[in-house]
C-alpha cells in the first residue's frame, strides 16, 4: 500500500465524501426509513403503532441491541410483496450510489418474513431484481448474503436454508445476526459446515456485544471468513495478533456502536487502534435508518470525532475491497480507482 502525500482537512473530507468504497455490513431491513414503512404500511393495509413519520422516529433511542432489534422486527413488518422489497432495496442503493459505494455485500433476514408467511421466492426475487437494476443503471455491484437469526434454533436455520436452496443462484453467502448474548456462533456448527459444504462464503456477528470467546467460535468453529463488528477484539491480545497476521476483516459499524452504547463517546471507538494493530477493518452503516447514517456519515462523523488520518481513510477504503467476495480481477479494478483517488 503506498504512502500518501500530505493531504489538506478540506481534501480529507472530500475524499471521504467521494473516493470509492464498499459496504460489507449493512442490513437491507435496517435501511428501511420511517417514510418507507408508511407509505408500505398504507400500500399494503397494514397497521403499524405509531401515528406519523415524526412519532415513529423518535421511537428510535436505543440503549442496547436488543430494545433496537425490538422495533427493527416491527418495522420490517410493513414487508409483503416482492416490490416491496424491491423498493426496500432500491431505495438503499440510490443511497449508496450517492456515497460512492461502488460494491455493495447486503444481508437480508429472510427469517423475519417466513414466520409471517411471506414466501422466500419473493423476499428473494424483489432484493435480487433491485441489485441486478443496481448494476445496470447505477453502477452499482451489489450481492445478497443470507443471515441466520441466531435467537433462534439451528433447526429454523436448516429449515431456512433448505427453503432458500432452490434461489442458490441468487446469493453469495450465508451470515448470523441478531441478538448476539447469549447465543455463541458454535450454536450454529452444524448448519454452518452445510454452508461451507454448499461453497457459500461465511461470515458472522462476534464480538459487537459478545465478548472475545464469541470471536474465537466463528472462526475455529463455524470458519468464517470475515468477522461483523469485532470491535470486542482489542480486548484479547492473542486475538488481535491472529486477526492482523491471517488479515481476517473485520465490518465496523462506527455510527451503530454509539447508537447502541458499545462506543457511548464516538470519540472512544477503537476503529484507529484496530488499523494501527494492522488489522483489516472496514467502515459500514449496519442500519443505518435506525442509526443515523449511511456510509459517508459514518466516515464524516468517525474522522471527525476520532482526528483520524489521510492515511486511515486510504486503508480502509482498500481494505473494504480487499475484505469483499469480488473476483480477483474486478477486485483490482475497485482497488486500482481507490489509488487513483488518493494517488492522483
């Protein structure tokens, strides 16, 4: 990686602004804005608690995961049809398109919907259609991985697996989220080695709430590629050697970690500790309708709070196309515009 030349504030926050990234870690139901969920909500006649887009906003002050995951469940509520999702989707990668995310890797909780009788052929369809409309008239790559709900049993996993089968074509990967205490990654071996039997891409939440051991487990045990979050990491000298040493990335979510009291002080996150230990950390927004921004917001206000450098910026912009699951050859073509932005 090179050294930059000495780089101007103002020209740092251009480039955060328009360099180009990729996000790794954001969940499409978790883009879902409160004027989206009401004019679903309309569309599709059902009826949500909250009497306007103000009230509903203001719903969203969270003091841990799980009082989010509360209202995230209720708000992907609102879902039903495939143009639903579609739009969901849609209106995420206008979004990205503007931060000058080029590559998009999206989770989607398929879960969330079955067990309202949504049929996977449609969550499915409607988010693939958007990442394919991406492509073509946004410029945009995007990718779908499919996340497990880790609250719940391995066996519901099996199941969603085995109903999201007949669409392999349409998603790279396999993931776990909710709530992580609790519910360690080896919870999920079994239906993990089928994954990988399958020649799906692994990753997993460890460490955002969990501690170091949960970390550990979705490496060791379910052998995941890249970590979601991790930021508990720093916790565990051992643990920070191994990540910098094998480069296994980790997807920061800056904003989200503030939001749900990880990081209470934007300005205490770990982010420029994990880059200095020579880790493969990325920036992402996680859900970012929920947690106050997308990709540029969670690299303007990190900068911003932390006095991070030219320097940092440029790896993490390369590392989160490092860390992607592009092919060799279009992976060096997004590393080779990241260059010419800072190089230039």
């Amino acid at each position: 990686m090179n050294t930059l030349p000495p780089i101007s504030a103002e020209r740092l926050v251009d480039l955060l602004r328009t360099a180009p990234k990729a996000e790794l870690h954001i969940h499409i139901e978790g883009s879902l804005e409160p004027e989206l969920i009401f004019a679903l909500s309309q569309r599709n006649g059902i009826a949500i608690p909250y009497a306007s887009v103000d009230e509903l906003r203001r719903a969203y002050a969270f003091s841990n995961l799980q009082s989010f995951l509360d209202i995230y469940y209720a708000g992907a509520s609102v879902l039903i049809t495939e143009q639903d999702f579609y739009d969901m989707a849609w209106a995420y990668l206008l979004k990205a398109q503007a931060d000058h995310v080029i590559h998009t890797e999206i989770f989607f909780d398929p879960q969330t919907h079955t067990a309202r009788g949504v049929a996977m052929k449609t969550v499915i369809d409607g988010l693939y259609r958007a990442c394919q409309d991406a492509q073509a008239k946004l410029g945009v790559s995007a990718s779908l991985i499919l996340c497990f709900l880790r609250h719940l049993s391995e066996e519901d996993a099996f199941a969603t697996l085995e109903d999201a089968l007949p669409h392999r074509d349409q998603f790279i990967g396999v993931g776990l989220d909710s709530s992580e205490l609790g519910h360690p990654p080896e919870k999920f071996a079994r239906v993990f080695a089928r994954c990988r039997e399958l020649g799906l891409h692994l990753v997993a939440h460890a460490g955002e709430e969990g501690p170091p051991e949960y970390i550990w487990s979705a490496l060791d045990v379910l052998k995941v590629e890249r970590i979601d979050h991790g930021v508990q990491s720093t916790h565990d000298a051992a643990l920070m050697k191994r990540l910098a040493a094998e480069r296994i990335p980790l997807t920061v979510c800056p904003l989200s970690n503030q939001k749900l009291c990880v990081f209470p002080n934007l300005a205490d996150h770990n982010l420029g500790r994990l880059l200095d230990a020579g880790l493969c950390a990325t920036v992402n927004s996680d859900d970012p309708a929920y947690f106050g921004g997308y990709m540029n917001d969670n690299f303007l206000q990190t900068f911003a709070a932390t006095g991070l450098t030219a320097q940092h910026a440029y790896t993490l912009m390369r590392n989160s196309f490092e860390a992607s699951f592009l092919a060799p050859a279009a992976k060096r073509a997004m590393l080779d515009r990241v260059d010419a932005a800072f190089l230039a």
